[in-house]
C-alpha cells in the first residue's frame, strides 16, 4: 500500500496527522507562547523513541524485558561522564553513548536469552537495577544526587540549547528510529523474530537459530534505547541514576501495551497518551477538589489494572486491525 | 571476631525478613502462576496498618497482632478485586496490572498517611541488649526478628510439608489443573495462599518498620530483592527461597560492614562510604547473573 493510499484509511490520517503536528510543534508553541509544552513535547518524541526500540523486542518478539530504561541511564552517563571530563564534542560523546548501550545490550542479551518468562522478565529487571546502583555509587559523578552537565557540541552544525532546534533534531531522529523499525518488522529477521514469539520451537526447527536472532535485536534495541538516552540527558543537562529507576523501565512497558504491542505507530500514541494522561489528570483531578491533583496516580494505577485486563490491542486497535501484512516495506 | 559474628547476624536478620516477603512471592507465583509486584505494596501496607494500630493500642505486640489479620484481610480483597482476574493472562499483562496497583497502593498511602514517612519506636522491653554470648551483646530486637523469623519459616515449612493445605499447596504448584479436576475448590485455596502471603509481607514490613522507617514506596525496592531472591533459589521452591534469602542477606550486610573499609585503602574515605553500598548491592545481582548462566531455573527450580 502506498503512502497516499494509506492516507484514506482513519489509522493512516490519524498517523499522518500526528506527525504533521510534532514536526510543527516548535512553531505551534511559540505562536500560542506555551515554551512549557515545547518541553513536555521534546520528552515525549524522546519516550518514543525508547518506547518504539523496547517495542522491537517487547511487542515483535514477545520478550518482556523489564529493564529498558537502563539504556537511558548508559547513553545518559556516556555524555554526561565525557561532558564532565571536558569531552565536549558531541562527534565523540554520540557514537561513545551508542557503542556504550551496544555493548551492555549484547552482554545482558547473551545471559538472560538463556531463560525465558518470568526469569528473564527478572533477569533484565536485575542488570538494570545493577547499573542503577552503580550509577548511584559513582561518588565523582554526583551519586544519586546526579550531575548538570554541559550539552553536547556539534560547532557549525546545530546549538542543542536552542529550544527549537533541539526538538527537531529528536524529531528527525524519532522519525529515522520509526523507518528503521518499519524495515525491521518487515524484512525476514524481523520475520523470523515475530515468528519466534509465536512459536520459537517451530522457528528452531524450521532451522531458525532463534537465540542469535533475538540475540542481534535484543543489541539493535539496547542501541536505540541508548539514543534516547543521550537525548534525554542533553534536554534536562542533567544525568542521575533516577533516570533509569526501575519505575521508568515499567512506564516504558505500560507505554508500548497501551498504544499497542508489535505496532509501527504504537509507542507513539502510547508515549502521547501516557503524557497527556499524566499532564491532563492532574488539572481535572484539581476541578474535583483543589490539591486532589497531586494524587493524580491514585486514579492512574487502577487505569493501569483496566488496561492490562481489557485493552490488549492497546490505542492501535481502535482504528481497527490492519489489513495488510507486507511481505516486504 | 564478635564485630564479624555481629554483622553475619545482621545479614541473618535481613534475610529472615527478605525470606518472609520472598515466601509468598515464591507461593504465588509457584501455585497461581502469578508475577506479583505489588506484593511489595502489602508489605508497605502491613507496616502502615501496624502503625496506625500500635497508635491506637499503645501497645507494640497488640498492634503488630491485629495488624497481621488486618493484613490478610487486605490480601484476600485484593485478590478477589484484582488478582483472579489476572491467574489466566500472560506475565505481561500481571507485571502491567500490578505495576498499576504500586501506583495506587503508593498514593493510596499519601492520601490516607500523608507525605511524610512515620517511625515505629522499638518496644519498651525490646529496647536492650541481649548477649549472645558471654561478653557480646546484641540488640534484643534484632534478635527478636531473627526468632520470629525463624518461627514463621519453621511453621511454614511445617504447613507446606505435613499438613493437608500444604499438601494441596504442593499439587497446586506441580499441576494447577490437575487438583482442580480432582474437585479441590481452587479458588478458595488460591484466595487463602495469597492472603497467606500477605501476611507474611505485612509482618516482614511492621518488624522491618522500627529499623527503618515507615515510608512511601519502602517495599519496592525490597520487593526486587525478593524478585532476585525468588529467582535464584528457583520460583515455587521455599526452600530455595529461604537458601536464596540467606546467602543474599549475607552478601548485602557483610558488603557494607566490611567493604568501606577495604575500599578505604585506595579511595577517598566518602567515595569508599558512597560506592560500598552500591558494590554490594552489585554483588547480589552479579551471584544471581552467574546462578542463572549456570542454572537458568535457579537451585532448587523445576527443570522443563
């Protein structure tokens, strides 16, 4: 299906329009002078970008690995430890920050692809918190305090402290991360890993070596996940290891289910949903009785139960099931 | 020596207490195939209920009394709101359903306790020292934990292994189906297991409460010990449990009574007292990486 073609479908205009907006939403903001929502606007495109690389292994290939946000916490401190000893060339800091979240990625992929349910649910959940304790340990680093750090430099090229610019550039990223995840989905490994999560066995005997499979995209989403990392510690300047606190990994699970698992676009409605959601219940919660906002959670977390228990096609479902399946994109 | 002998005391202590919050972890999950992350949020609960109740009574032994089956109470409501509905679905929607319960359960606190985290004082007639041996005291209600403790894990290996209700818990564990078939009401047996399990977290959490404190958020992050506890001595097995709990409470406490000072000889005496903590909380999750790679369903786990 062409891309004009897919515009007449609601999922298609929807997405369309979705995405028309984020790319104007600088523009948009300063028009209505509302700077705040151009912040919650660049952590949202940020939250995609790690929620569409946890949806690779997560939603196509069926592995609940619950400790995603520790690829924040890698790219994060990649930076901010390079930025903190002088390094302030984003040319190095970037490609460090991935090669770093890579690396870890390969080796936690390698040990906990060895078991499966609840062990490996347990076992990602484990590596994380290991990274977080070491985060929280690192005395030169801020400890848990965290660090303010400088924002990378790219000299000539794009000043990230510049509001704007820096919300495309995440943007431009969120977008190349969504056509790679389209490849992914439809070439023949992501074939082979969505196979695997219906069936491993069948894929195994079908001559699938399915652990190096899942091995490769357990790496390329830790990659991803990494550049959200970097990402979110130059939009705050500022690295801690409460960025990667378990809690963060299970938003980042809650944002992939309710937009909808093993979709293209479903993270991204998620991770808008999930802000919208948190931003908007606050303020209707005040309308209620003043200061009930702050318990804006109370609400949420039943919210959380309902949808695990009814809405298993999450927000992507409810433009109805896509009709084709390409072989190829 | 003693100062050695005190702090593998210590580590007995903290892992009796992470035994009683892993046990029902490890029976709910074993039995109801249920991955429970809010079981956390009943040992925060338990400790705030103590609270309220020890207020009330003025007494700690009374409060702590009626607020285990205040507790369980609290565990058999929600299972029938929450948790049965959750028995048939996959682990990513329980980990999804009981993530959302954390929140609530943590605002829930907020609203009715407020934002400001409460202490427990340690009883009267606890608040000494016993020697344990001649020449070497110890506080008396640590060791008070420790004989709980150690009376709960007993009654219970005593329940699982002797009675009737164990005997089904056992079945339950190897075949949910199976026992169902043979006209056991599961439903009641499930219920009883979780409420079980939730006083075992509430007990875990009023006895820790005079150690630390009565905060927001307290069980989360011990309920991911108890995670790595239950992984590591293999879900549904006690035993492996209570092993698991053991060698944990070890590496934990003999890690930050002995680390800062081993590291205090090549690093600066903050930076030795700033990294210790986090070294030995690496240790544990480094032990239960290598007895996953060794065995990937834990010690005493069932082979598939």
């Amino acid at each position: 299906m062409s891309f004009i073609a897919s515009l007449r479908t609601p999922r298609g205009l929807i997405t369309a329009l979705l995405l028309v907006i984020l790319a104007v939403l600088p523009l948009l903001t300063q028009a209505f002078d509302q700077r705040y929502l151009l912040s919650i606007g660049t952590r949202i495109v940020i939250w995609a970008i790690a929620a569409v690389s946890l949806n690779m292994i997560l939603g196509y290939g069926g592995l609940v690995s619950f400790g995603h946000a520790v690829f924040f916490g890698i790219g994060g401190y990649a930076v901010g430890i390079l930025s903190h000893h002088g390094v302030a060339s984003g040319w190095i800091q970037w490609p460090v920050a991935i090669i770093a979240a890579t690396l870890w990625a390969a080796l936690v992929g390698a040990l906990s692809l060895r078991t499966r349910g609840l062990y490996f649910i347990m076992i990602t959940l484990a590596f994380a918190q290991l990274v977080f304790y070491v985060g929280g340990g690192l005395e030169a680093y801020g400890a848990d305090d965290g660090l303010n750090i400088s924002r990378s430099r790219f000299p000539g090229v794009i000043d990230l402290r510049d509001k704007a610019s820096f919300y495309w550039l995440c943007f431009a990223l969120l977008c190349g991360t969504l056509w790679f995840c389209s490849r992914f989905a439809n070439s023949r490994f992501g074939l082979v890993i969505r196979g695997a999560k219906s069936n491993d066995l069948r894929m195994t005997a079908l001559g699938f070596p399915v652990f190096r499979y899942r091995l490769a995209a357990f790496t390329l989403s830790g990659a991803f996940g990494g550049l959200a990392g970097i990402l979110l510690a130059n939009e705050g300047a500022y690295i801690s290891p409460a960025m990667m606190s378990w809690v963060k990994s299970g938003d980042l699970i809650v944002i992939v289910v309710l937009g909808g698992m093993g979709t293209l676009f479903g993270p991204l409605y998620g991770t808008i949903a999930f802000f919208v959601l948190e931003e908007s219940l606050k303020p209707i919660l005040d309308l209620f009785h003043k200061g009930w906002g702050e318990y804006w959670q109370i609400v949420f977390g039943p919210m959380l139960v309902l949808i695990a228990l009814y809405a298993k096609g999450g927000i992507d479902s409810l433009f109805g099931s896509p009709k084709e399946w390409r072989r190829h994109g | 020596m003693d100062y050695l002998l005190l702090q593998m005391l210590n580590g007995v202590q903290l892992g009796l207490l992470m035994f009683l919050l892993a046990a029902g972890l490890t029976l709910t999950f074993g039995i109801m195939d249920l991955v429970n992350l809010a079981h956390g949020s009943l040992y925060m609960m338990g400790a705030y209920i103590a609270w309220t109740l020890i207020g009330w009574t003025d007494s700690f032994v009374l409060g702590a009394l009626l607020a285990l089956p205040a507790t369980f109470l609290l565990g058999i409501v929600v299972e029938a709101v929450v948790m049965r509905r959750l028995y048939v679905r996959d682990h990513l929607e329980q980990v999804l359903a009981t993530f959302g319960l954390i929140l609530f359960f943590n605002e829930l606190v907020r609203v009715i306790w407020g934002p400001a985290g409460k202490s427990i004082a340690v009883p009267a007639f606890l608040n000494r020292t016993v020697e344990i041996l001649p020449g070497v005291p110890y506080p008396a209600y640590r060791f008070a934990i420790i004989v709980v403790g150690a009376v709960v894990a007993v009654l219970l290996a005593w329940l699982v292994a002797r009675t009737r209700i164990g005997m089904l818990i056992r079945a339950g564990a190897s075949n949910r189906r199976m026992i169902g078939a043979l006209g056991i009401n599961i439903e009641l047996l499930f219920s009883l297991v979780f409420g079980l399990g939730a006083v075992f977290a509430g007990l875990a959490g009023l006895m820790a409460a005079p150690l630390t404190s009565v905060k927001i958020g307290m069980g989360d992050d011990i309920l991911i010990l108890a995670f790595v506890i239950i992984v590591i001595g293999g879900i549904g097995s006690i035993k492996g449990a209570f092993v698991a709990a053991m060698v944990v409470g070890q590496i934990d406490i003999v890690g930050r009574a002995f680390l800062p000072d081993l590291l205090k000889t090549f690093l600066s005496a903050s930076a030795a007292s700033s990294a210790a903590p986090a070294i030995s909380q690496v240790l544990i999750y480094v032990v239960m990486a290598g007895v996953l790679v060794w065995r990937p369903t834990g010690l005493f786990g069932q082979r598939t």
